[in-house]
C-alpha cells in the first residue's frame, strides 16, 4: 500500500460524532457528511451504504424512541431497520436534552437534510481524492475477527461501487489487529475509557497530522476548527459511552 496523503475530501462513516468533531476541528472542515452525527454500528454503516434509503430511514413505523441506560426521556431516535440511532437529527429540551415529545413533526426537515447530505455525497466530482475515515468502537473491538473482517472487506466493495471513479483510501481507527494487515489503513489513537463525548481532541490532532493526512480545501494558515463545532443539535453525557 502507499501513504496516506492530501484529499479533497475527509468523510466520517462513523460510528459516532467524536469522529466527525475531531476531523473537523484538525482539518478546519466545515462541510458535513451523511454520517456525521449519528451512531452507526459496523453492520448498519454496511446496511445502509448498500441499500441508502432515505424513505426507509425516516419511516415512522421504522422508528422508536430510545430512553438512555437506567434514565428516563428519550436519548435519541433509532431506526430499527438499519440499526442507526439519529442522535442528533431531532430537537431537545434545552434542560433535560431529552428529545422533543414532538419529535415526530420534524421528520420531513430531517429527512430533507439527509437527503440533500446523501445525494451531495454520492455526486462528487469524479477524479477527486477521498479519504473515509471509520471509528471503531470499543465494542466492536471486542467482536471475533471472523465477524469483523467480512464487514470491513465488504464496506471496501461497497464503497468502489459508490465511487467508482474515484481514487479514494478507507482508514480504519482502533482497528483490531487483524485489520493492518489488510488492504485498508489503519492508525491507533485510543482515547481512554470515560472521556466525554468529544475524545481526547489534542491526541486526536497529533495523530491526524503525524499520520500525513491532510485536505486540500483548508486556506493556508487557517487555524484549528472551533471546539464549538457541532452538530444539529448539542452534544450529550450520553454520548460518553462508545
């Protein structure tokens, strides 16, 4: 395999937002991604790249609201089709950050959102350079390899269909061992166990750069994104638990 380089584009295909934020605020990204602010386990990052459905994603009867671990409200929206939870798709109390009771209203504007997010995606100019970066999860680390290495191989097949002219490399984060020897790469960040939602952002950025990655679209000399940098809708301690 080569190096990881410069690319027109730097796209998160999760798992959660601790991903997107931090390619963010290291490369100065301003434009989001279909998968930016959800949480996507390996299977339904699978199931959804191969059968991208919006209308299946936002089907009421395909949605239920989920309370968060031993609490009560709603902690986020999960579609148990795909298996993604739309963390941030939905407004929030601004006290209790529990999802709006209303939430059901604002399916149209979320549906419209990733529509315009999923078709951007799939339509960029052909010739560009792509880097898709996936996090993977402490969870997923602890899966068998002969589970979790058919997902990977077939997210590879399903991306060359999806662009298949384009030049682009996948990145794996936290890989299980196994995955460095493939023909995918991979780079060790490991942020401790309990960290907030956002990671370890320093670490983060250390190893991004010192990886050789870099976009094309950050201005010379443009500092670091903003902390502030997020999603739809504020972050959560629920997001805590990867």
């Amino acid at each position: 395999m080569g190096k990881l380089g410069a690319y027109d584009h730097i796209i998160s295909l999760g798992h959660s937002c601790r991903l997107s934020h931090n390619l963010r605020r290291t490369f100065g990204i301003t434009r989001a991604q279909p998968f930016d602010w959800w949480m996507t386990p390996l299977a339904a990052l699978a199931a959804f790249l191969k059968d991208p459905s919006i209308e299946r994603l936002y089907a009421p009867e395909l949605l239920r609201p989920a309370p968060p671990p031993g609490g009560e409200g709603v902690m986020t929206i999960e579609n148990v089709h795909y298996d993604i939870q739309l963390f941030h798709d939905f407004p929030r109390e601004p006290k209790s950050l529990s999802v709006v009771d209303d939430w059901r209203e604002h399916l149209p504007a979320a549906r419209d959102r990733t529509r315009y997010l999923l078709d951007r995606m799939l339509g960029l100019p052909q010739g560009e350079r792509i880097l898709f970066v996936r996090h993977i999860r402490r969870k997923e680390l602890a899966e068998r390899s002969d589970h979790f290495l058919p997902l990977a191989d077939e997210i590879q097949v399903i991306l060359h269909g999806l662009f298949p002219r384009h030049e682009f490399d996948l990145l794996f984060i936290d890989p299980p061992a196994d995955v460095q020897s493939r023909n995918v790469f991979s780079l060790q960040i490991r942020d401790p166990a309990n960290k907030p939602w956002d990671g370890t952002p320093a670490l983060w950025s250390e190893k991004l750069l010192g990886a050789g990655i870099r976009w094309t679209g950050r201005p010379a000399g443009q500092d670091l994104a903003p902390d502030t940098a997020h999603g739809p809708v504020g972050e959560s301690a629920a997001e805590t638990s990867d």
